[in-house]
C-alpha cells in the first residue's frame, strides 16, 4: 500500500490511516462512515459560527461572480477589504486605527514582528551602543504560528526545535511572573522594539492571565518605549466573552494580530490592528514604502467571508452567548474536579482547558472522546475545549458527559 499524498500538519508523517470528514453541519461534523461528532474544538480554535452557514456561503459565491480575486498592492484596493478593516477597527479597542490583512495567524504574527521593528527605525531609536531596537519579549507558553518569526516568538521549546537557526532577538519571559518580564526590561529596555503575549494563551494550555500580569507588560513597554502586541488568533471575534480579549481584561495593546475567527474558517483570512500612535509614525514620511505584503491580502472573497461571518456574530448575540458558554462549561468541569476525574481547569467563556490527574496521558482519553463521538484535542495531560459559539447546552452537557467517562 502507498503512503498517503498529503503530508498532514502537525502529525507523525508515518501514518496512513486517518478520520476523513465529509460534512459538516452545525456543531457536528460527520466521517465518510456515516459517524457523527459534536465538534468541541470549533475545527482548531475557529469557527465560531458553526458549520454549514449558507450566509457565509453565499457571500463568497456572490463576490467571486463580482470580483474573485484582485491584490491590495498600491495603487489597488477592493470594496470588501476596505469595508472589513473599517469594520474590524471598529470592534477593536484601536477603533482609529488601521488593519493590514493577510491569510492566516501565523503571518498576522510574522507581519506585526516587522511591524514592530520597522516603526522603531522610523522613530530613529537605537540603544546605548548605537543599535537599533530589534529584541521581541516573548512569554512562555505562547504559540505564535509557525512561520520563521512566529516560530521563534513560541515559548513552546517542542515547536522551536529541530529548524536550526531561527529569527534572532528574542528573549523569553515568565509565562506569569510579571517580574521576569521586569528584570529582562531593567537590562535591556533600550533596545526591546516590542513584547508578543497572547491575552489568553491558547494553544500552549488554555492559561488566563495572572492579575495584574498583563497591566505590567502595557506599564513596562510605555516606560521603556516598546510596542505591546497582542496575539488574538484564538481570542478574538467573541471567544472570551468581548469582541477581542483585550477588551475582556482591561488592557489596550499598540498591534493585534487576528485570524481564525474573522470568518470561522470559512475563508483564510488575517490580520493586524494598528494603533493611531502606530500610523502616525508609518505615515510621517511620504517618502516611506511599507515593503511587506502577501498575494491573497485583501483578497475580495474572503473579506465577504468575514463580513458575512461578523454580521452573523452580531445578529446572534454570540459574544454574549460565550459568557453563557464558559458558565455552564465551567460548572460541569467543577463538578469533574470534585468528583476526582479532573485535577483543574482554566479557561475563559469559550475556551477551556482540563487538567488530568498525574500521571494520565490526553491521547488516549482524547481517542476515547473521538469514538464516543466528541472531537475535543489532547496535549501531554490536559485536554482543550473550543466549541462553536452556536453550541446548545444539552451538546455542552454531552462534552462534559463524554469527557467525565473517558476520564475514569
């Protein structure tokens, strides 16, 4: 028997057999065997909507029979894009700012790193050697996509492995000890362009901030002249509850990347909000090109993507039904905890993570869940949540139901 053609993400490139999923619907997908799952991971983090929305459907069938595809290089632009980036300003906490697009979260990180250091040359800073400001303050456990400079912003040493030489300049702090982040500011404050943090991080275990974490990081970067970049790939578009996590915790950040649930997967979609304070210094000079720019950015058709999934959001209360979300997800993971199947949980309204006792692997329990019928994702020993916004309570109930017997 031959390998399979595709070479799949993440996974063991000796495997040859794997769930193939034909429909999807809703909150639940099906295989080509007829199997139906409640998919309690919204695809990777993402669609927010749930699956099958014809609105979406529809809205990029109608723009590709308009305009498919066109790019955004000077002097081009297209409807959709402009009316995506006015609408996602808008939902921001930098509702005067500006929205660079792109495809995907990992180049919405890649793109707010040269961002970052291209606004530091623009404002002529350089330390006390004569150096540009070039370091990015990364955190623990963040994930940041996998492109050479997302790659090295991870504080996740699996995935920064193995690649040889990275992009250089990066320092790593405390995941929730704002003193480490404080003492790599103390030595080398004049030359940090800027910090990447995830408000909430996803990916590396589903990890709130510590109180007063996040305020620190915005105090430390004003003091110091440095950029705050926050990582809303997860986050944004109502997963913790508010439009975008920065919201959720009080703190305005100078960029935010964004992607996943600009248009619940529909389309590949991404971007990064900048600030004012971030445009004036990129439009002082007239002279000044920004050299950075994808194919497919501002691509027409997924802009309607995102402007028909946004509308939908809006429509549905979804932000708000998060909050309903993480109370009674929260509740129903308690009560495992009480009962000694769980060690703990974190989380916030539409995203959660479940710790298992020690010694206990995810995978298994994970491949458990699969069989009952609830996709869920497994890493080392905790297991992640991330269901559709649209999810009913009696589904949330079955994850919780379907988790607390694979569990024991």
């Amino acid at each position: 028997m031959s390998t399979p053609a595709l070479l799949h993400s993440f996974g063991v490139p000796a495997r040859e057999t794997f769930h193939n999923l034909v429909r999807a619907e809703g909150v639940r997908v099906y295989d080509d065997t007829g199997k139906e799952y409640i998919d309690g991971m919204a695809s990777l983090w993402y669609c927010q909507v749930g699956h099958g929305r014809h609105e979406i459907i529809d809205a990029v069938a109608n723009q590709m029979r308009q305009l498919a595809t066109y790019n955004t290089f000077d002097p081009w632009t297209n409807g959709p894009a402009e009316e995506l980036a006015d609408r996602v300003r808008s939902l921001s906490p930098l509702p005067d700012g500006r929205v660079f697009l792109c495809c995907s979260g990992s180049e919405s990180v890649d793109s707010a790193l040269k961002i970052a250091r291209v606004v530091a040359r623009l404002r002529h800073e350089r330390n006390g050697a004569g150096e540009q400001r070039q370091i990015i303050v990364r955190r623990e456990r963040g994930y940041h996509g996998v492109n050479f400079g997302g790659t090295a912003a991870q504080g996740l040493p699996a995935n920064r492995e193995g690649w040889g030489d990275l992009v250089p300049h990066f320092m790593e702090a405390d995941g929730d000890d704002i003193e480490s982040a404080a003492r790599i500011f103390a030595e080398h404050g004049d030359s940090i362009a800027a910090v990447i943090c995830e408000p909430l991080q996803g990916a590396g275990g589903v990890f709130p901030p510590t109180d007063g974490y996040l305020e620190g990081l915005r105090r430390l970067c004003d003091a110091n002249g440095a950029l705050l970049i926050f990582d809303e790939v997860i986050s944004g578009f109502g997963r913790t509850g508010e439009w975008f996590a920065g919201q959720t915790y009080g703190v305005t950040p100078d960029l935010m990347t964004f992607a996943k649930g600009v248009t619940s997967g529909y389309q590949p979609l991404g971007g990064v909000i900048c600030s004012r304070e971030v445009c004036d210094v990129l439009e002082a000079d007239p002279s000044f090109v920004l050299r950075h720019g994808y194919t497919y950015s501002g691509h027409p058709a997924a802009c309607a993507a995102g402007l028909a999934n946004i509308d939908i959001i809006e429509r549905e209360g979804l932000v708000e039904r998060a909050r309903h979300i993480g109370s009674r997800m929260e509740s129903g993971l308690a009560a495992m905890v009480a009962d000694g199947v769980l060690a703990g949980y974190r989380g916030k309204a539409g995203v959660w993570a479940a710790k298992l006792p020690e010694g206990k692997d995810a995978i298994p329990i994970r491949d458990v869940m699969i069989e009952n019928g609830v996709i869920v994702r497994g890493v080392a020993d905790w297991i992640a949540i991330c269901p559709p916004l649209v999810i009913e309570d009696q589904d949330i109930d079955k994850i919780i139901d379907t988790m607390d017997h694979a569990a024991r």
